[in-house]
C-alpha cells in the first residue's frame, strides 16, 4: 500500500539534525530495528502519526504564523485606506471645524477644557465669559480663594474638584514655567489635573503642536462606529488612530470627528441615513431602526 521508501523516510527516520534546535523530546526519531520494520500496519500508522505531529508543530505552525502576519500586514493596509477615506470626506464636509470653545490664550484654553469634563461647550462659554474677566493670568488663579474660584464655576458641575486642579495647575504653571503654559506633552500631564486628552487638545488647538489625536466620548463613538478601532479605553483609541491617520491630519482630524459626532453620529438614534459617511460606515455596534 506504501512505497517502502515512503514508510523508511516518513515513519522511521531519525530527525534532521538541522531542525533539531528546540524541539521537544517527543520529536527525535531513533532509526528502528528490524523487528519495527516488519510490526504490523498499526504500528506503521501510529509512527506516521507522531511524524505527522512532528510536520505540524515544526512545519505548519510557523508558516500559519507567518500567514497571519500577511493577513494583519494586508488587513492593516485596508484598513489604512478606509481611514483615508474617512479623512477625506471629513475634510470636505467640515472644512471649517476648529474647537467649540471660547478663549484667547492658551491659559484660557486650559481652564476651559477642565471646566468642560462632563459639562457642555456652551455652558463652559457661559461661565468663562465672566470668569476670564476675572481671572487674567495664572497668577491671579493662583492666588485665588479655594472657595470663591468654585463660586464662580459651579454651574459646570463638579465644581469643588474643577476648582481645585485648576488652581493647583495654576500654581505649578507660575512656580515652574513663569506663569506661561508648557508647549510639550510631558510637561502638561504633569501639571494637577491634566491628562493626555486635555494636553492635546492644548497642544494642537492653541499652539498647533499635533502630539497626539483627541479622545473625547465623540470621538469614541464615532470611531468605533466606523470600524477604526475596537478599543473602549482611549488611550489605547488613540494609539490605533495615530497609527491609522496622518500626523499632520491629527488637530484637524479630531475637531472634525467631534463635529460629526455631534451633528449625526449621535449616541442615540443617529441619522445615519443622512450621514455624509454612510457609504464608507460599517455602522458597527448601531442598531437598526
């Protein structure tokens, strides 16, 4: 049934000695005695088995490991082109979008993009209007009451911990870098009450520096939405959009996001039939009406 030559070199060969590095026990093959040679069929089918088993493990696993890699490479390349689609219907849709918030200095953009956890752009507007007239420099934060400064931002919510990072950032702004903000990332997440997302959208809104993508709850949905990522966690949300869109798309890119999430791709009931990226959605995770 077997050519003898077959059964001799598949079944009954001891292993190369070019493939022995690293293999485990099982895989070395004794050249068998005469008796072995003449066993009954079962026994040749076990050994062509266990030589079988040796092929998968030594041959098939690393080249099914070196196909899942062209797979990702190929996939990874898909995906590339269907975040410059993405990218280019942004572009021309909301050619004009820049951040919701009102200010002039980047002290003022900072304290406003504190101020707007969990509350809206327009309240934050609302309060700052008078609080900037206030409050002029990082000083003047600096040296503010505790208790006034939350007076005067209550109505954003949260206010007593709002207060407090702002005043603490204020302090380490005049004590460390002579009342100016920091244009570098570290710098700003150092500062009390300043993560990444806020370090972007300072670094890219107010000085242009495009350091990373902003995150915010938009741009979570949003992206999810449309197949870019499939990270909850938006540090880990960025890190797959960096890797998919341009640097010098980033600043651009996130107000744009924030802008479509807000205008259609809302979190409940989006209007996905008017969505100006309903071609290229893959509408994952919204549920059909």
């Amino acid at each position: 049934m077997f050519h003898p030559w077959l059964i001799k070199s598949v079944c009954f060969s001891p292993c190369p000695p070019w493939l022995r590095g690293g293999l485990p026990a099982f895989a070395f093959r004794r050249r068998a005695s005469v008796k072995e040679k003449t066993a009954a069929p079962l026994t040749l089918w076990k050994a062509l088995g266990e030589n079988c088993l040796f092929v998968r493990q030594r041959v098939a696993a690393p080249f099914r490991a070196l196909l899942r890699r062209g797979f990702k490479m190929a996939a990874s390349a898909d995906a590339k082109r269907h975040a410059a689609d993405v990218v280019r219907t942004l572009r021309r849709e909301y050619p004009d979008a820049k951040c919701s918030l009102d200010f002039k200095t980047p002290l003022q953009l900072l304290v406003a993009t504190v101020l707007s956890a969990q509350c809206t752009d327009v309240r934050v507007n609302l309060v700052t209007k008078q609080l900037f007239a206030k409050y002029t420099s990082a000083a003047h934060f600096a040296k503010a009451p505790l208790a006034e400064l939350e007076k005067d931002i209550q109505s954003t919510g949260f206010f007593r911990n709002k207060a407090k990072n702002i005043k603490a950032a204020c302090q380490a702004i005049v004590q460390r870098y002579d009342g100016e903000v920091p244009q570098d990332l570290e710098s700003l997440v150092e500062l009390p009450g300043i993560g990444r997302k806020t370090a972007n959208v300072i670094l890219g809104t107010a000085f242009g520096i495009a350091s990373g993508i902003v995150v915010d709850t938009h741009v979570t949905r949003v992206s999810r939405r449309l197949g870019l990522t499939r990270e909850k966690d938006p540090v880990k949300i960025e890190r797959d959009l960096m890797e998919l869109i341009p640097r010098k798309e980033w600043v651009a890119f996130s107000h744009r996001m924030i802008q479509h999430g807000r205008q259609f791709c809302v979190a409940r009931s989006p209007k996905c039939d008017t969505c100006p990226l309903r071609d290229i959605s893959p509408r994952i995770g919204v549920k059909e009406s």
